[in-house]
C-alpha cells in the first residue's frame, strides 16, 4: 500500500514535522511514524483529517490504495471461485463412483451416504451457479477470462451473451446423455453383480 508513502510525501512538502502533524490529527508521533512505514494505516476519520491538512481529495489521496484493494479483492473472489469448483468436481467423482458400492449396502444406510454426498454436490452446483450469475459469468469463455482476472471486450461481451441460449441447450443435452451412460453403467454393474 502507498499511503504511508503518500503520508510522507505530503507532509514533507509542507515542511511540518511528525509531531506537528500528530497534533493536528489528534493521534501520537508514534503512530504518524508507524503510518509513514506502512506498519499500519490511518482510519477513516484520519483520512479525512489528512485529506484537509495536506488539501487534497480523499480520492486521490488514496487512490493508488484503492486500486490495490479492489486487485486484492478480485484474487480472493477468484480464489474463491476456483476452490468451490474444485470442491463441486472433487464431490461430483466421489457422488458418481460411490453410488454402486454404498447402494450394495445392506439397508439404508448406504442410499442415506449416497444422499448426502449428493445433496453437498447439488449445494456446491448451486453456489457456483449463484456465484456466475452475481458476476455476470455464464460462458466457458467468460469464466475463463474472469478466472485470469481480465475483463472481454464490449464486441466479445456481445457475442458471448449471444451464446449463453446456445451453450444452455447443449449443456442440458450432454447432461441427459451423461445421465444415461451412467444409468447404463450402473444397471450393466447391477446385472453381473
């Protein structure tokens, strides 16, 4: 962050001390000094006090902060969109290959596992899906893109936004089909079993 550097810059320009600046923001030479070196950062009625002091905006008193913050902010939102999708993919294996040996389960038992390992899949699904639709990401080429934190352009946003009905369809299409060939497994196993 460059507050701190922002901090010092400013009050040098103006020839006043740590002390004299610490008076005027009603905190500590200390903690003037501890901002200057990034060891910790003014709150929001500090800004404000500095912002007037040094006459400047707030804006672009921090704007390099900000900057920074909000590129913070989208790798962590990144991050959190690839550990759901691991976790879905890692609950959709374990769903598919656990279903014939917990339902060879005597009783319930096994069909209530299979159950719940199904239903965290189903609410992982979910929250992916919620997750796109917040960001406005439902095209291959639109995650990807958010996933490498850049952004399509105007002409490319269209053409993706034309797909979405398209890649819907066949989504639902391979997903029938996949249902089947599964089914088809599992009764083939259920019959030589």
């Amino acid at each position: 962050m460059d507050i701190g550097l922002q901090i010092k810059k400013f009050r040098e320009q103006q020839k006043i001390s740590q002390e004299e600046l610490a008076l005027k923001v009603f905190v500590s030479r200390q903690t003037i000094s501890n901002w200057e070196t990034n060891k910790s950062c003014p709150d929001v009625k500090s800004l404000i006090i500095l912002s007037n002091i040094f006459n400047v905006s707030l804006d672009s008193f921090v704007k390099e902060d900000i900057k920074e913050m909000r590129e913070i902010i989208e790798k962590e939102t990144i991050k959190k969109f690839n550990v759901m999708s691991y976790v879905f993919l890692a609950g959709l294996i374990i769903t598919t290959i656990s279903a014939y040996p917990l339902f060879s389960i005597e009783g319930y038992i096994g069909v209530i596992i299979w159950l719940c390992l199904f239903a965290v899949t189903l609410y992982t699904a979910n929250k992916i899906e919620k997750f796109k639709k917040n960001h406005n990401i439902q095209t291959y080429k639109e995650i990807l893109a958010f996933i490498d934190g850049k952004q399509l352009t105007y002409d490319e946003t269209q053409q993706e936004l034309g797909k979405r009905n398209y890649q819907t369809i066949i989504f639902a299409f391979l997903a029938g089909v996949i249902a089947l060939i599964i089914c088809i497994i599992v009764i083939f196993i259920f019959q030589y079993f």
